[in-house]
C-alpha cells in the first residue's frame, strides 16, 4: 500500500487529459466513466514518471466499476474518492432556471469562489490568474506545458506541485443535469478534489493496515455504525509567539539581517514538524492538509498507537523550544477525533457537518495556548556560562556569541543572518529530519540534497523539484537603478537606513531637496475571518467555504497564495524598495520606504477586492517612522495603529457595519476613502502654489473641524480658512483661478476630515526639508 495515495491523487488526472481532447486508446466499457478510462490511458503512457505499475494503475482508474470482492486496495481509493466527493458537490434546487450553467464539459471553466457567476481563466496557477476574467483560456495548451514540466521531473514529490500548478484552475466537475439528479456546480477545482481524495486514501489505507475496514466496509455495505465512528484524527499544529520571536531584542542596526529570516524559519519549521508526525506515525505526506503561515493540518488515523506517538511528539515539541527558544515560542499540537459524519450531508438541507469539526478544531487551539509547555518536566532554562559584555551576542543578547565581520554573533542568530542571505540569492532549500525533531537540518548547498529538496528561486522555471515560492520579498542593490545605488550604502540586502534614504525619490537629487528620510511599516490582516468560516453573515453563508473539505481548503489555499505569493510579486514587479517581514494566511507586515508603501498599501488593498470579488475586507496600522527606532518598539506602535483600525465603525449598510479601515498619522479612516486618490491629485497640481505655513494651517483646521459637534465655536474654522486661503494664494497669485483649489479643500476639511489629515501629511512629508 506503499503508492496507494499517489495513486489517490492521481486517479481524475484523464478528466484533465479528456478535455485537452488527447487521443484515447482505452476500451471505456472496462472503467465504466470516459475520464476513468482516460485516467489509466495517461497513467500507463508515463508510468516511468508516476512510479506506478501495472497493478497501482488499475487501482486508480477502477475507482468508478467496483465488485465487493475485490482487493481492499480498490476500495480504499474507491472510498476515498466517494467520501471526498460526496461532500463537495452543492446541490442547487433553482440551477436549472438558466442553460448558461450546461455548457460542454470541454469548455467549462472554475467558478469564483467568492462570487459562482463569474469565472477563472483555464491557466496555470501564478499572481495573474487568481482573479476571475472573461478570457477563456485552452485545456489543450495547459496540457502540453504540463507535460513538458513533468518530463522535467527529477524528485517525485514535485507531482504535487505541478498538479497544484496546473489544475488549480481545473473544475473537479463540469455543472451538468443528469435524470432526475440535481445540477452539479464547478466550483472546486480537480488539484483540491485529488488532494483530497489522497487525504484520505492515505488514512483509510492505515487504518487497513491495522485492520480496521470501518470506513471501506460503509461504502461497501452503508452501515450506520461504520458512519458514526470516529475513524479520523484531525491534527493541527499552531506556531506560537511569533511577534515575540521575530522582534524581541533585534536592534534597528541588525533588522534587515534578522527580521525576514526569522519569520521564515516560523515557515520552515512548521513544514518540518508536518513532516516529522508523517514521518513518526508512518503515513504518506499526503496525509499533510495544509502548511502556511506558522499553522498546519494533517489528517491521521484514530489509533491508539498514533495518539501516543502525538503526545510524544508535542513533549519534543514543548522541550526543543523551551530549550532552544526559553519559552518565547513554539508549536501547539492539538487534535479532535472525527468520523465520516463530519465531512458529508446525508440529506440535502443538513447543516454541513465540517463547518462544526472547524469550530472544534478551533477551540481546542484556543485552549491550548492557555496550556503552553504544559508536558515540560524542568522549568529551569539553561544559560550559556562565562557570558560578560566581550562576548554577549550583539543579536539576542542572550548567547554567548564570537566576533564576526563587525559583529559578535551567536550561532543560532548567524543560522538566521545565513537564512536570510541565503533566501535572497539562493536556488535551493533541502530539509533532513532525523529521528528527533530536534536533529532536522536545514541546507542551502544542493549537492547536500536532504529528505526534502524545494526550488526556492524568484523566477518561474520549474527545475524538476518543487517549488516553494517563501512568502518573501525583500529588496536589494541588485533591484535598484544606478542613480539608486549610489545613494545606498549596503552591498546586498538593503538595511532600513537605506530604505529611508531612498524614500521620495524624486526628491533626492542634489543633496535632497524636498522629502523627509524614514521608513514606512504597514501590518493588516482580513477582517471578520473567523466569522466568515463559520458563515455567520448572509454573504458569508452564500459563499459557504465550509461547505466541504475541498472547498475550505481550496479557500485557505487560496487566500495564503494572494499574500503569501501575490504580494510579493506586486513587490517585485512594482514597489521594489520593500522589505517583507511577514505574508502569508490573511497577515502581512511590511517595511519600506515610506512613500513606496503607500503606494503599495493602496494597490494591495485594491486587487484585495478584486481578488475576492468585493466580499470580503482587510484593515490595517500605517505608520511612518525613522530607520533607527528600536524594532519592538516600531512593532508596538504599528500593532497599536493595526488595532484602531481594526475597532473603527462606520455608520453605512456595510460588511458588518465595522472595520475596512486604515490607520495612519493617528487617523482612522475608511480604506475606501484612502485608495481614493482626488485630494492627492489635487494637492500635486498645486503644489507650486501651497507654502509650508499654510498646509499647517489646513492641518489646523481639519483637527478643529472634527469636533465641530464638540463645540459650535468649532465651525469658525471655514472663516479663517478664508481669511487664510486669501492671504497665501488669492493676494499672491492674483493672475491664477484657485476656485477648484478652494472649494475642494473646503469641500474634504469638512466632509472627512480624517482623510484629509492623513493625506496631508503625506503630502508634507514628501516635500518638507529633511531633518
């Protein structure tokens, strides 16, 4: 049963090769469905590549044509594919009501996920095509740059990824009526319905290893009993401490070297603990549901044998970092028994069973970080000896460290400082794990090729391994132009000063100008997450992302790609003097040259929208600040800003009337008023005109305009805003018509004052003297 998963995930790749309209050369009466027999067609033509014989084969593509009698191994795959699509095709009573939804199978396309009535292109998965779009797209070229990928293959684990790469935008399903059935939706795509089949090919064939044929026996014989056990484990693993652990102690001098790195190991250290329980419990890594953003999820067999071995686990967890780490950090492990009953609906109108196992799955995570280190024997840390200010690590200020370039350096912060090189010019990554958690090895040196080998490049070419697109971006020399380079001092990553240095660019030359020198630090985060899993809105039960297991994972799939991958290609492609500290989930935490995130946190915030179909919404802290602020104390302030935002309410029939919004410059605004861009224009077109005294005079009176409800006197502002308005511009420029000027300053003081607060002081800030 060694293969039986690859087989799992593999057995609907003929719906992909029956669209491409590949020549069949199979006898479909034996498979019973025109895919099944297309499955073991492409299955057998490029057995060399799968690794699969003969024997794995018909496994795979029998999953339709089934007998009782038959191996256990037909029946594992067989359940598996009924228990995965069982629960992920949505019955719609009124689909029937427009032809548009019964178009030919060889030309259907995935719907939105956030909005069924509009549509993804047929492409490979990248930045560019997680929107939806009217172009079509081919099947027929998709599947011939598949095949020139998989040709490329040189690790067997990259089958994975190149499917995910692929059929991402596949439909597992084509929307069809058939007899009497209810229409079936396209609305998950075949890398998630075969991801999902392979979950649970992996568990079931456990369990019949050991024995135990509750799940195959109820879809061989649907007894109610076999339907209430709680055949499953569902693990999560949840990395805590994070801010702790990548701010605490890093100096402003030394952040550019340590912060990124340090939030990537949080990357890499979740996947090695997913792989170390497969590895210990002896199941295929496709078991692993998910691994981003510091949390994973792997579904497991109930064994007493596999819980004792978790328990195990979660004490080497609890040790190496209490160990390693003095309890900054670490990594809860939890899990909750589930069954076949909480992954399908027997009647239609029953409430979906998994949006419950998440709630579960979610509590039992809150619980556990009240219970942190809970299976810790010796809460006595262990120091290094002989430590004075000669050799105290200038990083941590906690190691005993040696002089280093023009540094003292511990060998766990230089592990970081390489990480951190390493994730800006290096191709490869290679993990090894060893019989302790505590012995994994991480390497950057591809001829040290360890367990697991991932391409770690920037570019798009595949390299026969898979890839891994770290959810970084962060700027160098080499992204500048020669103008750019000469003003920064560093020789590879940028440091913070630099990025301050090269804010306002256009006001550089000549020794600056125009343009204040600092950093901008911007974190946010999707609004009301928990709330729209759990569908606790109208629009959040209209879209139903716990509607299956497929289509939550394919949702949380999704959303970490568009921060974890899409934000750092608009970084690379577009605002290239950033420096990403986190992205990944639904977080992102950046640092840059403060007029560059500006821009970037208005374009961001706009394909967020996009992206989501205007479903859902994200709010955020911005804050502008020098290079040489203590890091926690910048972290402090921006999380400070990040939390008014996310307290703003607005009275408007809105996304759970709240939140949407921005902090910045001690303003809290609605970002729909912020991505707005006519006071900027307006500003920029006057700016000739507009001397420094009478912007603080606008300054003055936006602040007093707020509280115009506060006192009455208040509304004096708009007569002195006159008498100033005349004094500096209509006195002085005599020959010039300011009537636009005027009435639109007046017009945003008044109406959003908030708003105008915050752009002008950017506005400001980009033309004030330095200093």
């Amino acid at each position: 049963m060694k293969k039986i998963a690859l087989a799992a995930f593999l057995h609907d790749i003929g719906k992909f090769a029956q669209r491409a309209d590949v020549t069949l050369t199979k006898d479909i009466k034996l498979y019973n469905y025109t895919h099944a027999a297309f499955s073991a067609d492409i299955l057998e033509r490029y057995k060399n590549i799968f690794g699969l014989n003969d024997e794995e084969i018909d496994y795979a593509a029998m999953h339709h044509n089934l007998k009782e009698n038959m191996d256990d191994e037909y029946w594992i795959i067989a359940a598996a594919d009924r228990l995965a699509s069982g629960f992920e095709r949505e019955v719609f009573n009124d689909y029937n009501e427009t032809s548009k939804e019964f178009e030919s199978f060889k030309e259907q396309r995935l719907k939105s996920i956030f909005d069924e009535s509009k549509e993804y292109k047929i492409d490979k998965l990248s930045p560019k095509n997680i929107f939806s779009t009217n172009e079509r797209g081919s099947y027929k070229k998709l599947w011939k740059e598949f095949l020139e990928d998989l040709r490329k293959i040189k690790d067997k684990k990259a089958i994975d990824y190149l499917y995910k790469k692929y059929t991402t935008f596949i439909p597992s399903s084509t929307s069809f009526k058939l007899k009497n059935y209810d229409p079936v939706k396209a609305n998950i795509p075949l890398y998630d319905h075969s991801k999902t089949t392979a979950i649970f090919a992996s568990v079931i064939s456990k369990l019949v290893e050991n024995e135990n044929k509750s799940v195959i026996d109820y879809y061989k014989y649907g007894k109610k009993e076999d339907y209430e056990k709680d055949s499953f484990l569902l693990v999560a693993g949840d990395f805590f401490g994070i801010q702790n652990f990548i701010f605490d102690k890093v100096k402003a001098k030394y952040a550019s070297k340590m912060l990124r790195a340090k939030s990537a190991y949080v990357e890499i250290l979740t996947r090695i603990a997913a792989y170390y329980i497969v590895k210990k419990v002896k199941i295929s890594d496709f078991a692993i549901i998910s691994m981003s953003a510091g949390k994973f999820e792997i579904l497991l067999p109930n064994l007493d044998e596999i819980k004792k071995t978790l328990e195990k686990i979660k004490k080497e967890f609890d040790e190496f970092f209490y160990e390693k780490f003095f309890a900054t950090t670490g990594i809860g492990l939890v899990w909750v028994e589930c069954g076949i009953k909480d992954f399908i609906r027997v009647e239609e109108n029953d409430e979906v069973p998994y949006k419950k196992l998440r709630k579960k799955i979610a509590d039992e995570i809150e619980l556990m970080k009240l219970e942190k280190f809970s299976s810790v024997d010796n809460f006595m840390f262990s120091y290094d000896k002989d430590v004075n200010n000669s050799n105290l690590c200038e990083f941590c200020e906690i190691r005993k460290g040696k002089q280093k370039d023009e540094y003292i350096i511990c060998d766990k912060c230089e592990e970081y400082v390489k990480i951190g090189k390493n994730l800006a010019r290096g191709k490869f990554l290679s993990i090894s794990l060893g019989e302790k958690f505590s012995d994994f090895k991480i390497s950057f040196d591809f001829d040290k090729k360890g367990d697991y080998v991932f391409d770690i490049s920037k570019d798009d070419e595949f390299r026969g391994y898979e890839k891994w697109e770290i959810s970084s971006y962060v700027a160098t020399v080499d992204d500048l132009n020669e103008f750019e380079k000469a003003i920064v001092e560093s020789k590879d990553i940028l440091t913070f000063e630099d990025l301050a240095k090269l804010s306002v660019i256009d006001g550089i030359e000549d020794k600056r100008k125009r343009g204040v020198e600092a950093i901008g630090v911007f974190k946010g985060d999707v609004d009301f997450m928990g709330n729209f899993i759990q569908g606790l809105d109208e629009r959040a039960k209209k879209i139903n992302v716990t509607a299956s297991f497929s289509k939550f994972n394919f949702f949380s799939r999704l959303m970490n790609y568009f921060f974890s991958v899409y934000a750092p290609y608009l970084m690379k492609t577009k605002y290239k003097k950033i420096y990403t500290i986190f992205a990944g989930g639904d977080d992102i935490y950046i640092v840059g040259s403060w007029d560059e995130v500006s821009k970037f946190i208005k374009e961001f915030r706009n394909d967020f929208i996009r992206f989501c179909e205007n479903q859902m919404k994200l709010s955020g802290g911005f804050v502008v600040t020098k290079p040489n602020k203590p890091i926690n104390f910048i972290s402090r302030v921006v999380e400070e800003a990040e939390s008014e935002a996310k307290d703003y309410k607005k009275e408007q029939d809105y996304l759970d009337k709240e939140k949407n919004a921005l902090c910045a410059f001690r303003e809290v605004v609605s970002f729909d008023e912020y991505v707005k861009e006519e006071i900027d224009n307006l500003f920029d077109e006057y700016k000739d005109y507009l001397n420094t005294a009478f912007l603080y005079r606008l300054l003055e009176f936006a602040y007093i305009s707020k509280n115009v409800d506060k006192n009455p006197l208040n509304a004096m502002w708009i007569s002195k805003f006159e008498y100033s308005f005349r004094r500096n511009l209509e006195e002085v420029y005599k020959d010039v018509d300011f009537s636009e000027l005027k009435n639109g300053l007046k017009t945003y003081i008044e109406d959003n004052p908030s708003n105008f607060i915050i752009k002008l002081h950017e506005f400001i800030y980009k033309r004030r003297k330095n200093g």
